[in-house]
C-alpha cells in the first residue's frame, strides 16, 4: 500500500474549489466552492493524492505508519491563496506621498512631478540586489504568512533593458529561495520615463527592450499600463502584439482611472487577465464575457486611493465574467500583502458573497497566471498547498477583519508557516 506523507484531517469545513480546472468559475458557479464537512485531504511526494471525508479517507488506507497527522478540528481548510497581480519586487517606500493624496493631488500629478512610479524606480536603481532581494524576501515571507503561496510578480521599476532584465533575474532568482512560487512578468510600459514621449518610449519598448526580454527566456506574461496619459490604446495594443509575437502571453492594466476601452482592447487581444477595471464600461463588461478574459480586481487600491470608486464586480459576475482578486502589492496605491484584507474588502465594497471572494483568490486567480492545472483547488494530482484557518466558518474569513486568521500553511505538502 502506498501511503500518504501527510494527512490533514477533521476540517470542519473544507473548501475544495474543484471542477474548474479547465476553465474558470462564472457567473453562479462561482458560488459553488465544494465544501466537505469533517474534511480531509491526503499529500504525497508534494502531490495531493486523495480529498474527503476524514472517515472515508481512513477507510481507505492513506494512513501509515510515517503518516503525519494534523488536526483541523473547529476549523476552515482552503487551497493556498494565489496572488495574480503584484508589484512586489522593488526596493524603497513611498509614505511621503501619502500627505500629497491627502491634500487631493491626483496619482497622474504627482507621477508628472517625478513622484509615483518614477520615484520607485529611482529607490530600484540606486538599491543594490541584495537590498531589493532583502526588501522584497520580507513581502513574501508576509504574504505567506497570510495564507498566499503563489504570486505573480511583475517587472517595471526599471524603465530600461538592463533593469528590467536586472528585476526578471531577481525574481528568479527569488523563486528559488523562499517558499512563495512567484510568477514572472515583464512589464516595461509601466510609466514613461523623463525624456521620452509616449510614441518614443513604446518604440523603444517594441523595437529594443520586448526583443532582449524574449531572448532570454526570464518572463511569462507582458503586462502595459494601458491608461490615458500613461500608453494608449495604440500604444498598448502595439506592444502587446509585439509580445505576442515573441511568446508571451498577455495581461492589461485596464480602465483603472478612465473608461478608454481598455477592456475592449483586453477581449479584441484575448489576453489572459484584464486588471483593475474600475471604469470599465457596459460594453467592456460584455466583452471581456464573450472573451472569457479574466478580470483581475484589485479593491484594496481603491480602498488606499480612498476615491469610493471600486470595480463593479456585480455587474461582472451578472454578465458572467470570469472574476480574480489580488493585493496589486506595490508601494504607492497598495502597499500591503494581505489576501484577507482583500477578501474582506471584496465583499464590503464589490459586494462579492464570501464563496464568490473565495473562489477570486483560489481557483480563478490560478486561471488568470496559467496555473489552474496545478493549483488553485484541492483535487487529486494538484500541488499540495494548503491553508489552515482558525476560524469556525467562511463567513468569518471576511467578517473579522485587521487580523491574521491563518494557522498553519502548507506547500507541497511541507509546513511552511505555523503560528
């Protein structure tokens, strides 16, 4: 008899995620998170290998001699949260401008006066790796500890060939030191550099930087700040191609600050995930529906922004609109790494139903980085990772907020976080 390594056992509620691995949950389906009372689920060689019942899982055998046993009695056991949209590698902080966004100084202003991303990009440079590696280590170790075990983290803090490879390396390299599976993306055309037009810089994007990317083989996904004022349309639109060519695949920054079409764009390119979307319009909803794409919703950015202007993720779900959620964990409009935070944000202020939020940062957030075949749910031949939480239902998760409700968090089957 093969045995399993581990046994989480006597969950009083577990939340399986299951039957969406092919494609994401819309619509009502988003509400069916596949709960199991007294709940078990069995990791082998890092590899879930059996999910049910405590009884039914003991009833067939997993248990052995060398099996560690760990109970979850009282208490609610999910899939590791996945994190699909962070700017997580950087170096510096940027509480400085926080009495700027109090006075009402727009974000665009303040990135015209050389502040917002342009300052960051500065701390980047000047920060050596160690020092950013060091930085960013910490987010991470922070995030894991709040149940999040997948991250996908993006470039942009350089602006030039040499940084942006520079934070590819660093976020590789990152991968393999911590416990948090990161997610690369390349995300040149975050802002536009001093010196440069918007014309001048997407060219330099197109013709230099997305080539040199390609060849050496370090992101997955391209990213663009699509946003008037930042790239336009035919600005986006001509370096998502471009990335395309090259083998990329593609995530927008869309209608965050303004309704421009940027979710049209996002479901004429089929891109993977269409994030922020706060002022996507009517027809942008229905677009991103009929193209399956992913709307990636970051409320704790508004929240931070403190405008009352939130994604209409009703309207979304209504439409049947695949919906993720993410920190967007970044130093200017979302410093912080807590998924529980964001899970509580989305059902006050996007009014998702906890199942609904739950589902955003569990099986539709592994779709929207193209890792929804390997985790995201607990289902036989997925990644072991898994989350305790000490709470006595999912309702609770969103409805204490300002706290850390994670016990225990498992990756592959390996404790990595424990209180």
């Amino acid at each position: 008899m093969v045995y399993a390594d581990l046994l989480i056992h006597s969950a009083q509620m577990m939340a399986t995620m299951s039957g969406y691995s092919e494609s994401p949950a819309c619509g009502e389906d988003m509400s069916k998170i596949g709960l199991i009372a007294d709940g078990a689920v069995a990791i082998r060689e890092g590899k879930i290998v059996a999910v049910g019942t405590t009884q039914d899982l003991r009833a067939e055998g997993w248990v052995g001699p060398d099996t560690k046993e760990i109970s979850a009695r009282g208490k609610v056991v999910t899939p590791g949260f996945v994190d699909p949209h962070t700017h997580v590698l950087y170096a510096g902080s940027r509480e400085n401008e926080l009495s700027l966004k109090l006075k009402g100084v727009p974000y665009l202003e303040i990135l015209k006066q050389g502040g917002g991303i342009l300052s960051t990009v500065r701390s980047t440079k000047q920060a050596s790796d160690e020092e950013i590696k060091a930085q960013t280590h910490r987010r991470l170790r922070t995030m894991l500890s709040m149940g999040t075990t997948t991250v996908e983290a993006k470039s942009g803090y350089g602006l030039t060939v040499e940084e942006e490879l520079r934070a590819l390396r660093l976020i590789h390299e990152l991968d393999g030191e911590q416990s948090v599976d990161l997610v690369p993306t390349f995300m040149g055309a975050h802002a536009v550099p001093p010196g440069y037009s918007e014309e001048e810089f997407t060219n330099y994007v197109v013709d230099e930087m997305l080539p040199q990317i390609a060849a050496e083989g370090q992101a997955e996904f391209c990213d663009v700040f699509c946003e008037p004022g930042v790239f336009s349309l035919e600005s986006s639109e001509r370096i998502l191609l471009k990335a395309q060519a090259l083998n990329l695949k593609l995530k927008m920054h869309a209608d965050e600050l303004a309704s421009a079409g940027g979710a049209q764009l996002a479901a004429k390119l089929g891109v993977i995930s269409a994030d922020h979307l706060l002022q996507a319009s009517d027809e942008g909803i229905a677009a991103l529906a009929q193209q399956g794409v992913i709307a990636v919703l970051l409320p704790a950015t508004s929240f931070n922004l403190a405008k009352n202007s939130y994604a209409r993720a009703r309207e979304m779900i209504r439409a049947g609109v695949p919906v993720a959620l993410a920190t967007d964990s970044n130093p200017g409009s979302s410093p912080t790494e807590s998924m529980p935070l964001v899970l509580t944000l989305a059902c006050l202020y996007l009014r998702m139903t906890p199942e609904e939020a739950l589902t955003a940062v569990t099986i539709n957030a592994a779709h929207a980085i193209g890792r929804a075949n390997q985790i995201g749910s607990l289902e036989v031949g997925k990644q072991g990772d898994v989350v305790i939480l000490d709470i006595p239902n999912l309702n609770y998760l969103p409805y204490h907020f300002g706290s850390n409700p994670v016990e225990m968090v498992f990756k592959r089957g390996k404790v990595v976080w424990s209180i």
